[in-house]
C-alpha cells in the first residue's frame, strides 16, 4: 500500500506480529496470555483476562529508553522512520 507524506508516495509495510504465548520475554517465559474467564457462561457476558510485559509486541522504543538524554518518541520525527 501507498500512502502519501510529505509529497511523497512511500510503500507501507505492515511489521506487526500477532501476540501470541509464543512471544519471547526478556526473561524467557511467557511475553503474553488471553483467556476468557468461567463466568462467561454464569453471567451471560465474557471476560477476558489479558496480560502482557511491557514492551512486548510489535513497538518501537525511543533512544531515551536506554540513552540518558537520548530523544523521546515524540522527539523522533516520522519521516526518519520512512526509507
């Protein structure tokens, strides 16, 4: 898909992985997990539980993550994410 920026046409590539208990960790256990809770059944209405560490997934992490003094994400202008 193309999309226009900058007065530009630039090609978009969906990098999103699915969350999945397959997920790498940090510390190697389970990154993610989803279910739907018993009283789905009792109570005529579903609850979900979803849990997940932070940081994963598909994201994005600024230089101010792990650089003192690095930018911040909103720092970071979109066109340099563009190739």
């Amino acid at each position: 898909m193309k999309i226009p920026f900058l007065g530009a046409l630039y090609e978009v590539s969906d990098l999103t992985h699915t969350l999945d208990p397959s997920n790498p960790s940090w510390e190697g256990g389970c990154a993610f997990s989803h279910q739907t809770l018993p009283e789905c059944e009792e109570f005529g209405f579903c609850v979900q539980r979803i849990e997940m560490e932070a940081g994963a997934g598909t994201h994005m992490d600024a230089p101010l993550h792990c650089i003192q003094g690095g930018k911040d994400i909103a720092q970071n202008p979109l066109e340099k994410l563009l190739v």
